[in-house]
C-alpha cells in the first residue's frame, strides 16, 4: 500500500497589545490566527498489490521497456520543507509580545511540503504500476487491493489533455461509478517519454472509496516537466481542490483550493503559489483570503528567502506589486488592527508586528527571522524572489480541475 499522511497545526500566539494603559487581548477579541492550520489529510493509494485478477500475459515485469517515467517531482531545500524551530525574536513581557515568526511563515513550509508529497505519491505510483510491464497500449481489470472494487486501465497512445498533446495516457476508473457525473477517474497521466513532460489528476475518493480521510471531491492535478521549454532543468505545478467541507464551519481558516509551481535548476530552487481560506477573518470583519507567497533557495546550502501577502480571495490581479506590496502581510495586519484600534502607537505596532516584515529568512533549522537580513549569504536569494509572482488569487478561488472525459 502506498500510503501518504500528513498533519501540522500552526498554533496562534495570544498577543495582548498595551494600548493608553488597557490591555486589548487581540486574540479573543478580534479572531487572530487562533487554531489557524492547513487542513490535515490522509491519502491512501492501494497500488503495491494492485493487479489481483490481471491476465497472465503481464504477470512478469518487463522494467527495462516500460513507459512510465520514473521522475515526477522536484526536490526543495529543507529549509523550506522542516518543521519549525525557532519563532523569531521573542519579547520578556506581555505587553511587549510581539507577532510569532513561524505563524507568518510556518504555513509556507506546509504547503511547499504537501506539492513535494504529492509529485512523490505521483511517482510512487507509477513505481508500483511499471512493475507490471506497462510497455505497450493496453487494457485490463483489476480488484482494488484497499476496497475491494473493480478497476479498469486502459493505457493508450496518442493522447491530448488541456490542449496539449502527448505520447501516452494512462486512465484507472472505478469501474462500478463509470456513469457517475465524475466518469468514476481514479487517476489519468499524461506523459512524454524523453524529454519528460506530463500531467497527473488523481481522484482518492475513487482510487480507494474505503478511505474517508479526504473529502469526496478532493482533486489532485500535478504538472511536470524536464523539456527546460519554461526556464528550468526540471519544474512541478501541483494544484488541489475541494479540500473545505462545506457542512463543516468549524475552521475558519480551513483552505479549499492550492496550487504551487517549483522550478529547479542545478541546487537553486524558485517556488510560489497561493492557497485559497474563503472564511479567514483576522482583526476585523473581512472574511476571505489567499495566502500568497514566494520563495527561493538552495538545496546544498539548505538556504532559502521567501515573503508573503494576504489579498483577498476576489482580488483579480497577476501584479506582483498588488499580491504582495499593497496586500503584504504587515500591511494588512496594521490596516485592520489601525481601524479597530485607532489610537494606538506606530512604535507599539512595530514592535507587535516586528517578524511580519518582508522577506522572511531560512536555514537547515527552519524560519531565523523577518525583515533584516541574517546576512550575505541570502542576498542572491532575496534578490531572485523579485522576479517571482504568486497566482492570481481569484484564479485560486475559482481553481478547478477536471479528467479527461
């Protein structure tokens, strides 16, 4: 069994600003980031034993003719991708707090490691599928090795998807849901051989139907490509939809769409994207983000710079400038608490928001600090993530992803 799990929880910081002698627990008050998390999910793919009723023909393995490519993702410095350590400057007493570090860049490094998981579960499944000679256009049933269900494959030559076209596709439905409304997709890949290039969707609701860690329509799409044709030796997109139960209201700042493009070249890593949060609130009543970002690194030197906004979710803008100037994180953060509490001081508000400020800066340990740099070494990191944009966030609002039918 392939199996994927993963969990985090960015905790809030109850802050409580002095404010003409009162203390105002923000927190309690005004819904800051308590509870704030990326929505932990479970994906099990039944692969490892996947072709119980297979024809006799493609028992044997045939490795050294198969057309799966073996590569499907882009490694990312661990400074991006580690748990957090350090939480950035820390004041001694409590009217002097100031904004926790890893909750302004925590969530960075789970999304950046949820899109590496997912172009990993991409491969490891056409790891466990090429061990069954995919060498050739074909077809076949099989039972689900986790629920039980009948599945078809098909592999084919010739093949077009969004436009594109490739070498081979490779479609599994659920054989008993093929008249659904979602055509009963598991999984389809799009590939070309050499240079490879090819798009992966996967449906986990209909690849294992026992498993109920992730909702019925949560959808993968992954991207990858080694052609160079876009700048890099080797680039993943990963998109991720229907992840927010709507019946569930419980989590305010739950995500529902994700979509993250990492490109390589040599040890430099650049990466953006945003996630979508429909019901985030911070200190006032304005309801609806992205978390927008960029970021790049090295993966020898463990090295990376990355900086954040907060647009709203309707923002349709692809400028640079707007996502992550006008919308940066601080400066959200200071507008909304500016207007609900109007007579408090610039030099209090600094301090509060100190580890807010652009660009945020990482090492083998995870987030070091905000705003100043730690030093030279990051200079040709600060300055790449110039030249990066985040998604519209409106596109990531309304993301979809949907088979080929």
């Amino acid at each position: 069994m392939i199996f994927f799990q993963f969990r985090h929880r960015v905790k809030c910081y109850i802050c409580v600003i002095g404010l003409n002698n009162e203390k105002i627990e923000l927190s309690q008050n005004y819904k800051t980031m308590k509870n704030l998390r990326i929505l932990a999910f479970t994906l099990f793919a039944g692969l490892s034993m996947l072709f119980i009723s297979c024809d006799d023909e493609i028992q044997t393995p045939i490795q050294e003719e198969n057309l799966l490519p073996t590569r499907f993702t882009v490694d990312v410095p661990t400074a991006l991708t580690t748990a957090q350590s350090g939480s950035g400057r820390v004041a001694t007493t409590f009217e002097m707090q100031e904004m926790d570090g890893n909750d302004i860049y925590g969530l960075l490094r789970v999304y950046i490691l949820v899109g590496k998981e997912a172009g990993e579960i991409v491969e490891d499944v056409m790891t466990a599928i090429s061990l069954y000679g995919i060498d050739r256009p074909m077809t076949m049933t099989y039972s689900g090795d986790e629920d039980g269900r009948t599945k078809n494959l098909e592999v084919v030559e010739g093949a077009t998807y969004d436009g594109v076209s490739y070498q081979y596709a490779l479609t599994i439905t659920d054989a008993d849901s093929e008249g659904n409304a979602d055509g009963g997709f598991a999984m389809q890949i799009f590939w070309d051989r050499s240079p490879v290039k090819g798009v992966a969707l996967l449906n986990p609701y209909n690849i294992n139907r026992d498993d109920r860690s992730v909702l019925d329509n949560t959808l993968f799409r992954i991207d990858y490509d080694e052609t160079g044709e876009n700048g890099y030796q080797a680039s993943m997109e990963v998109s991720i939809t229907g992840l927010l139960d709507e019946n569930d209201s419980s989590d305010q700042f739950a995500l529902d769409n994700l979509k993250m493009f990492v490109g390589k070249t040599d040890d430099g890593v650049d990466i953006y994207g945003n996630s979508n949060h429909p019901m985030a609130k911070f200190f006032n009543d304005d309801t609806g983000f992205n978390w927008a970002f960029v970021a790049a690194g090295n993966k020898s030197e463990d090295l990376a710079v990355a900086e954040v906004g907060l647009p709203p979710s309707t923002l349709n803008s692809d400028l640079r400038a707007v996502i992550l100037g006008d919308y940066a994180i601080k400066t959200v953060f200071e507008d909304q608490i500016r207007e609900e509490f109007p007579n408090i001081s610039q030099a209090l508000l600094d301090q509060y928001l100190a580890n807010t400020e652009a660009p945020g800066y990482f090492d083998s340990t995870g987030f070091i600090q905000g705003g100043e740099s730690p030093g030279s070494q990051f200079d040709v990191y600060e300055n790449r993530i110039q030249d990066l944009t985040p998604f519209n966030p409106l596109m990531i609002a309304n993301l979809e992803i949907t088979f080929n039918q």
